[in-house]
C-alpha cells in the first residue's frame, strides 16, 4: 500500500526519495559548521538578530514536516517555506557580515531549501483535488 506522498502527482524533477536522508545528512553537517563558525567568530554585529531569527527559520523548518506530511496542508506548507527562504537570505547576509565561511558553508542548504520549495509549489499545484 502506497502512502499519501507517494500517491501525489510530482514535478518531474522530483529527486527519488534515497536521496533525501543522505542529502539532509550532509546540510545538517554543513548547517553545524556554519554555525560554528560564526559563534566562534570573536566579532558579531547583530548577533541578537541574527539568533531570533535562527530561531523562527529552524522552528518554520522542524514545523514543515507536520504540516506538509502530518496535516497534508499543501499551502500552508508552501507558505512555510517561503518563510524560511525569506529567513535564510536574512541569515546568509547576516553571517557574510561576520565570516564569509559561515555563509558559504550555508549555500548548499539555501539551495535544497529553494529545490524544496520548487517542489512544493508543483506537488501544490498539480494536485488541485488535494488542496
């Protein structure tokens, strides 16, 4: 029996799902080390910006998932990533402020964020029966 993501219709460019965990597996090595890398950074302008919103980017990230598989609320879910797409831009050019590193570690993850909201919207607008 097929589950309700596999049952969806996908943009053709729909990565298979065994790319998923090693994909991620690798942000999060690259999201610790950016992080790192600033935090250890002596000099940080605006470092109370830039942990709130670290803050809401992770919270909209970890919260994805429940909405878009939990709750299968396909635009709330899209609506969800824009806002850590927003977020995350925030936070590169808050971090090239500081080291140049620590947002270049971060380009991968922006990357797969906007791939991921790319998707989204398809998986959103190819199935109009399941808005």
């Amino acid at each position: 029996m097929s589950s309700w993501y596999d049952g969806l219709n996908k943009p053709k460019l729909t990565p298979p799902n065994k790319v998923f965990w090693p994909v991620w597996i690798l942000l999060y090595v690259l999201i610790a080390v950016a992080l790192i890398v600033y935090f250890r950074t002596p000099v940080k302008p605006h470092a109370a910006v830039v942990l709130l919103i670290l803050a809401a980017h992770f919270a909209a990230g970890f919260s994805w998932t429940s909405i878009f598989f939990g709750k299968k609320k396909l635009l709330a879910a899209l609506i969800d990533l824009l806002f850590m797409d927003v977020t995350l831009v925030a936070i590169l050019l808050l971090f090239a402020q500081t080291s140049s590193l620590a947002a270049a570690l971060l380009i991968p993850y922006f990357c797969w964020c906007l791939l991921a909201t790319w998707l989204n919207w398809g998986i959103w607008r190819l199935n109009p029966d399941k808005r």
